[in-house]
C-alpha cells in the first residue's frame, strides 16, 4: 500500500490538488476565479443599476445619462472623417446672404461691389442760343445725377461748345465747370464769318453727389457773340 501513495515535494503539492500540478499554476487558476468573481458581483451585486460605477477610459462601468445621450443624437451613418468634397457640398448648401458664410464674397462685398463700374456718355448735346455777354455766362449747363448705389466717385467731363455771329473783334474765353471745379480756360476769335468752337475738361476727384456741369464764356470786346450749343462727353468711374 506503502508503494501505491504519490510521493509530493513542496512545489507541487497542494492540499486537495491532483498530482502533477504546480503550486504556481493553481495560483494563476486562483486569481482567476477571484477576478470572475469580482466582476460578478460587480454587474449583480446592488441594490439597483445606480449603485453600478460609471464607466471611464481605464475601468469598466455603465453609460451615463449624458453620454446616452450624446450617443442618441448622433445621426445615422455619421462618421469623422468626411472629405473635401463632403465638406465643400456641405458648406455650399448652406452658403448664401444671412447663412454668415457668404463664401462667395470679400468682406461681405460681391464682385460687382468692388469692381470698377464706369458710366461712359458720349456727345450729350445741350442746344439753345445764349448771348455772350462782356461778363461771364453761363449757358448749355445741365445735372449729372449720382448712380444708383455709388457713394464717391471720379467723373471726367468734356465740353465743346459752338459758337457762331461774333462781331470781328470778339474773343471768347471759356470754362467748364463741374460742380464748382472749373477747367482750364481756352481763348478764341469769334466772328460773323465762321462758327468758332472751342474744347475745354475738367475732372473732379471723389464727388459725392449729383453735379451741375455747364460752360462758362466771356466776351472780350466786339459787339456780339451766341452760344448756339455745347456738346459734352462725360467719363463717371465708381470709387466706393
């Protein structure tokens, strides 16, 4: 009977163990059970689901509330990582005045806002007999009128005037004026013989507002000279 009992050293015998097992390894199969264990009565032990750890990064528990609900309004299908052309569609769905995107504008200004617009008026013809008298006369005026949209801008205005039965003596000497900015002057014989014209501009650099432009002639010596018309190209260019 002697001969039939196993003979165990320290290391592998453990009281109740089957032979041939190690102590290590029954330790191993020990801190297992535990760990079950504790995870057991960690899901079922309670008196309800609150008394349950809410989950971290690092340890097991349940969702809380507020990440229920996070994870509840998250549309189906959504991801994290859409592309330039998901982006780009995206943005032109919404883009438009009042979305405060506006991708379509410069500091909230389109392109026809900032670039130039020019207004460009040729041969606007004023007609009427105006007698030139010894002092200044004006005469053909007429009112250039702001666009619609244009806070400043540059306007360059040509005049040529025609006149015609200058006694043979007369000399006249004419000025455009554009809203109270006059021209260089130009000087000229007038007689019965032949009409006499003469082409004067001038420019006015950031006008505000609607302009009176007309000619502006005097008569030196002879004894008669008419102002039959004046002819005026105009030259308007936004600036703001």
């Amino acid at each position: 009977m002697a001969a039939d009992v196993p003979a165990y050293t320290e290391e592998t015998w453990v009281e109740g163990a089957a032979p041939g097992i190690a102590a290590a390894q029954l330790q191993r199969i020990d801190d297992q059970i535990r760990a079950l264990t504790d995870q057991f009565n960690l899901h079922n032990g309670g008196d309800s689901i609150n008394d349950h750890p809410v989950a971290t990064p690092g340890v097991l528990g349940m969702m809380s509330a507020g990440d229920k609900a996070k994870a509840d309004g998250i549309e189906v299908a959504a991801t994290q990582d859409q592309t330039d052309v998901e982006i780009r569609a995206a943005i032109l769905a919404t883009d438009g005045p009042g979305s405060g995107i506006n991708a379509d504008l410069l500091d909230n200004f389109h392109v026809h806002d900032i670039a130039p617009q020019i207004i460009e008026m040729n041969a606007l013809t004023q007609s009427g007999t105006v007698a030139i008298g010894t002092g200044l006369t004006s005469h053909h005026s007429f009112t250039f009128i702001k666009p619609s949209g244009w806070n400043t801008f540059n306007i360059l205005v040509i005049g040529s005037a025609f006149y015609t039965n200058g006694s043979g003596s007369a000399v006249l000497t004419a000025n455009l004026d554009i809203g109270g900015l006059n021209s260089a002057v130009n000087t000229g014989p007038c007689d019965s013989a032949a009409a006499s014209t003469t082409l004067v501009c001038a420019r006015l650099i950031g006008a505000t507002g609607d302009l009176a432009v007309k000619m502006e002639t005097i008569r030196v010596g002879g004894t008669q000279a008419d102002a039959k018309s004046t002819s005026y190209q105009i030259i308007a260019i936004r600036k703001t």
